[in-house]
C-alpha cells in the first residue's frame, strides 16, 4: 500500500470533517454520525457496579534533582486485595513523571530490588548512557544517575524497566510510569487539564488463587507473550472513575507485555484522536476505535456533552481476530478477546464543551522522499524463540551502524503469526506504508511514532532519521517475553 492511498484516507477524513460547520474538534465531537457505518464497536453488557474499584492517579513529580528508589512492597489492587509488587517510591502505579520541554531531568534511580535494574525512558532521546540500556543495569544496591536536557516534543511518553532477560517480569510486578512532556504549543491550544486530563495505564493480568496478580511465563507463554484476563488501569483491577459531562483528555498507555487493545466506547460515540507517540498530530481525527499495541500510546478527547447524571460510559477493548494468525494454547487465546477496561460514571451536568481548534501541530520529522539508504529487519518467531534478521540479542553486538543525520526507510517485516510491536529507541518515525494484513497507515500512526504494531505477516515502512546524539541505542519488539528472549538489536548510531 503506498503513501498515496494513505493521503487518500486523510483527504476522506478531511471531508468528512469539512461538512461540520465552524469545523471545531467540539462540533465534531458532537456528531457521532461521522463514523455511523464504520467499524461500530461490539456492546457488551458491562462488568457489574459491585466488582469495579476507584481508578487511582499516580502522584505527579519533577523529575528534578528527584531519587526514584525501587523496591518489593504491597498494594491494593481494588477492593482491599492487598498484592505483592514492585514499586517506585512506594507508589502503584509508579509516579507519574512532568516535565516541560528544555528543562533538566535529573533522576537517581536507587535498586532495592533482589535483581539488575535500569530504567529506560520511553520515547525520550537521551545520550545513550542515559537512555537505559541494558549494559548499565545496576545490582541490588546500586544506584545510577541520569541528567540530560528534555529536548522532545510536548507528548504522553512513559518509563520502565530495561533489564536484559528481566523487563517483562520488572514491568508486570509495577516498575513503570506515564512521563508527559508539557510545551507552550500544547497549552495554547486549551485542551482539557487538571480533573478533566486522565493519565491512564492500561493492563491485562493474570491472578493467582488469592486475586493478586502473578507472572508465571510458561510453555505458550514464551510464543505469545504473557496475558491474562483481568483489565488493570493504574495498577487498579476492573477500574471506575466518575466524572461530569464535558470533554476530557485521555493520555493512554498500553502497558501490557503482549496484550493489543482495541479502544472503543460502549455508546458508539467517536473517540477523537488528537496524539499519540510523538505528541500532537497535526489536526484531530475522528475514530469508532484505535488499536495499541504494548508500548503505544493514544491521545483521546472524550466528549461527554449531554450525558445525565447515573449515566455511564465504557472505555473497552472490543473483540477482534488476527488474520493469519497463530492459534496457540492457555493466555495466547486471549489476545483479541474484549476487555471493559475503564467505567466512566457520570455524576453531574457541566457546561457543554469549549470548541477546540481542528489544527493542532506542526509534526516535521524525517521525509520519506529524503531517503538515502534502506534496510530490512525481519522479525521471526520459531521453536519458542523470536529473532531479528535471524539473530538473537548480545549485549555487545552492534547489529547494525546507522550515519547521524540521514534518512533512512526500514521496512520491518513480520515473518510469523504472531504480533510485534516494534520500538525504536533515540528518535521518532514516520509510518510510511503498510503491506500485508490491514494493508495501509491507521489514522492513529500519522505523526511521529517510536512503537508500530505489525500484526501476523505485516511489512511496515518508516522513514527513520536520528538527529539528537550519537551513541549505541536499540531497536526490540515491545512484546516483554519477546524482548527478554532476545528480539532485540544494537543500533549503533555513527
Ligand atoms: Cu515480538
């Protein structure tokens, strides 16, 4: 599929949005008949009100002159269920981290845990002393100091642990946390804030007999990838948070290890897409539904204007099946089946929403008409291993050597049945074609991306330019069994 068909999508969106007078995001928020027809989403009943606990938002910090200790401790986990988890500064979720654009970041990471520990800062692009690789993991005990200037976009970006051969089980148990960037472009624009921005991690778990989750990686496990069938937000099981009518801004991470999510609303409404990855695309866009791979994120507006008080709206993961796909076993099975991920209750009538302005940003980025070289990098699961170009990860491997400042377009190509979210490390991509499977660019990957989902036998192209640091950075599919079994590659930036 080329990037001429992909245009002709923006164009028919642009039209779309064109026949809405005064061509406001709230306008279009407003007529849920853009996207009648298209994708409705499946409308289960929801979970019942009983078994649905209090979402809980992480603390906010600067990561200024900041000490982010992890360490073993307990949790609730909704409705007094007390777990075992690891935490940072003795918070689930891990602290949610605000910055703005240019300022210092300046964090001592201190490792109380029984095993290695680095954290790696998702979508940032760091040094690459300080981007987390896995060779500067630290021993229980130690500490590692990272300080480096914010120079990204105003974005929702994320941090976790990166801990060669230990990231899916230090992510699952709680080490990781929301990281916004906040920018004078963005807050130009008016977009929702304070009670009306919800930062949310969104999980799927495995309990044990007890209710409290557990991370147990067995036989199919290692193919697919850990799952489980409970829905977390914020480290809480089966989340609710009320709300008023209104809009609100929705900065979602898909924190699972191998879990895709398929958002959508349970009253059919459009979610409006305003970002994702990289920060604001450059105009919202309507959707009946978005797909997040592990280690994508989705900036939504949700508009709630007209909605009475008792009533209320399901944020879910609604069904789907991978086309080509493997069939596996246990936890596999559940990749596509639909989760009630966050209840929005309503509780009281508040002013109808202010009309926002259709153009957001300006995006940039690499041009893919600038393209001085190509690569391939084939991802391929077999016999319980995953490998890319054939090779499985060595920490002192450069896989491939990239020259500063070029543009280059690499084609990731899924040689398997299984799905892999590709990440990128130090820089942002633009998707440039879809092959195979869903065969074009989704609206949600317009912008600039660090993660891109290829589903069973995709081939996806992005346009690839590094222009912060040179340095040894990484690229790794973000399914956390994946990446600890060694779908990752040195990328030596020169
Ligand atoms: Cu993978």
């Amino acid at each position: 599929m080329s990037r001429f068909s992909h245009l002709s999508r923006r164009q028919f969106l642009r039209v779309l949005g064109g026949s809405v007078p005064a061509a406001t995001v709230g306008a279009m928020a407003g007529l849920p008949a853009l996207v009648s027809g298209c994708e409705r989403s499946v409308v289960a009943s929801p979970s019942p009100a009983e078994d649905r606990h209090p979402l809980r938002l992480a603390p906010e910090i600067e990561p200024q002159n900041l000490t982010l200790t992890a360490a073993p401790g307990t949790a609730d986990v909704g409705g007094g269920v007390e777990a075992p988890v690891w935490k940072l500064n003795e918070s689930l979720p891990s602290p949610l981290l605000r910055v703005r654009q240019g300022d210092r970041f300046r964090v001592t990471m201190r490792n109380d845990l029984p095993q290695d520990l680095i954290l790696h800062w998702h979508g940032l692009a760091p040094p690459d002393d300080m981007d987390g690789h896995p060779r500067f993991a630290v021993p229980p005990g130690g500490s590692y100091a990272y300080d480096f200037s914010v120079e990204d976009r105003p974005g929702t970006y994320w941090y976790h642990s990166h801990t060669h051969m230990h990231t899916g089980e230090q992510t699952y148990r709680g080490i990781g946390g929301l990281l916004l960037v906040d920018g004078d472009e963005e807050e130009g624009l008016g977009l929702p804030g304070g009670e009306r921005e919800i930062p949310i991690i969104l999980q799927d778990r495995r309990l044990g007999g007890d209710g409290t989750p557990v991370y147990t990686p067995f036989g199919p496990d290692r193919m697919a990838g850990y799952m489980g069938p409970e829905p977390f937000g914020n480290g809480i099981r089966r989340p609710y948070l009320e709300v008023d009518s209104g809009l609100y801004r929705l900065r979602v991470l898909n924190g699972s290890n191998a879990r895709i999510f398929r958002l959508a609303r349970s009253d059919g409404r459009p979610l409006i897409l305003i970002g994702n990855d990289g920060g604001l695309l450059e105009e919202a866009q309507t959707v009946a539904s978005v797909e997040m791979g592990p280690a994508e994120r989705v900036d939504i507006l949700l508009n709630l204007d007209g909605a009475e008080p008792g009533e209320v709206v399901m944020i879910r993961s609604v069904s789907f099946s991978l086309q080509g796909g493997m069939g596996f076993m246990g936890g596999a099975n559940l990749q596509g089946q639909p989760l009630d991920l966050l209840e929005l209750r309503v509780r009281e009538r508040a002013p109808e929403s202010p009309s926002l302005p259709t153009r957001l940003s300006t995006v940039g980025g690499p041009d893919p008409g600038q393209a001085v070289r190509e690569r391939s990098f084939r991802f391929d699961s077999r016999m319980m291993n995953h490998f890319i170009n054939g090779r499985s990860f060595q920490m002192d491997r450069v896989d491939v050597e990239v020259p500063f400042g070029d543009t280059e377009l690499w084609h990731f190509v899924n040689a398997s049945g299984l799905p892999h979210p590709v990440h990128l490390h130090a820089t942002h991509f633009r998707v440039v074609s879809r092959r195979g499977g869903r065969n074009r660019v989704m609206a949600w990957e317009e912008g600039l991306k660090d993660t891109v989902l290829l589903l069973p036998f995709e081939t996806v192209t992005v346009a690839v330019r590094f222009t912060a640091h040179r340095g040894l950075y990484l690229l790794h599919c973000h399914n956390l069994e994946h990446e600890d079994m060694g779908m990752m590659a040195n990328v030596l930036v020169v």
